[in-house]
C-alpha cells in the first residue's frame, strides 16, 4: 500500500486523473453560449433578409432595390 518513503501512488494515479479529466471538460465540453459569425451585410443583403422575413412588402422590396441600384 505505501512505497517509496511512505507515498501513496494510488492517491497520487487519482488526482493525475481528476486533473486530466477536469482539464479535458474545461477545454472540450461545448459551451451554452452559441458564436455566430458575423458577417458585414451589404444594404442589397439586408434588403433580401428583411423581404424574407416579411418585413417590407414586395412593393417595398422591389422599389428599395431599384435605389441600390
């Protein structure tokens, strides 16, 4: 149960685990927090999302892009 001046190796072989196991989750576990990519929208690209989400009419659409243009 002891070797080499008293020491434990069993105590010391779990506190390497715990060790490596706590830094695994630290560096591996997925995060709650979602990153999303942002990317600079261009006005056209704006337009077309808010045309899809039903913000603006077709009327609308099609007349802010003739602007663009």
């Amino acid at each position: 149960m002891f070797y080499k001046d008293g020491f434990f190796w069993g105590m010391h072989l779990i506190w390497w685990a715990i060790w490596i196991v706590a830094l695994g989750w630290i560096f591996f576990a997925p995060s709650s927090t979602t990153y999303t990519e942002t990317i600079e929208d261009d006005p056209a690209t704006m337009l077309k999302i808010r045309f899809a989400k039903g913000e603006i009419s077709k009327e609308e659409y099609e007349r802010s892009k003739k602007l663009l243009k």
